[in-house]
C-alpha cells in the first residue's frame, strides 16, 4: 500500500470507530426515547459500519458483486452527507433568518456538503484530482 493510501484507509476506520463510538453514546443515553434521537443513532450506526468495513476489508461482497474499497467509502460518505446537510438545514428554524448564527450554520452546511460531495465522487471515480494509487484495490 502506499503510504497515502495507508492514511486514507486508516482515517476511514477511525472515522468509522468514532461514529460508532458516538452511536452508542446515544444508545446508553436512552437513545430510544424520541425518533429524532432513534434516527440519528441510525444514521450514525450506518455511516460507522460502512467507512469501519472501508477502512478495514480490501474488497466485500454484495448479492453477486464484489465493491472495492473506494466504492464502499463514497457510499459512507454519501450517507454522512446526506445525514449532515439534513441535520444542518434542520438546524435553521431555530435562529432568526439572516442573523450570524443562521448564516454560519447556513455556510457550515454548505461547505460540509461541498466537500463530502467531492471526496464521495473522488472515492466513487477512483481519483480525479488525487492520485489514482490512493484508490487501488489490490
């Protein structure tokens, strides 16, 4: 492997095991009490598994397919996106429109966006701006 791959894939199973951490956190907080919390464990119980698996297997296999790495991880990524700009925008109604805290959050999520949606596509593609070494699956 090379050594940004190496860095890469490591960050995927630290970031996995951080999410899980995180997960469970709000499980051994009575998670279970609202569906907003039920469904924020979820969505961090998911994102964890999937960059764990991406940062830990080489290759996994789904019905007949065999996903590489890279694949796996643009998955996780999307799914922590998707979770991330919704938490965002729900965060919005509480601030008065246009005040600084709504235009952080506003900026914040859109910057999250933004740069998990083009580490999702650069995973997912194999490398259009990094180096294509990152992304082999050996």
């Amino acid at each position: 492997m090379s050594g940004l791959k190496t860095v890469v894939r490591r960050g995927f199973t630290g970031g996995g095991v951080a999410t899980l951490l995180l997960a469970s956190l709000f499980v051994i907080s009575g998670g279970f009490r609202n569906s907003t919390t039920l469904a924020l464990t979820g969505w961090l119980t998911a994102v964890g598994i999937v960059l764990l698996l991406a940062g830990t297997r080489e290759r996994i296999v789904v019905g007949s397919r065999t996903v590489g790495w890279p694949r796996l991880a643009a998955v996780g990524i999307g799914i922590l996106a998707v979770g991330a700009g919704g938490f965002g925008l729900s965060q919005l109604r509480g601030f008065e429109v246009a005040s600084g805290p709504w235009l952080l959050t506003v900026a914040g999520t859109v910057f999250v966006l933004g740069y998990f949606a083009w580490f999702a596509l650069e995973c997912w593609a194999g490398g259009w701006q990094l180096d294509e070494e990152v992304f082999a699956v050996e």
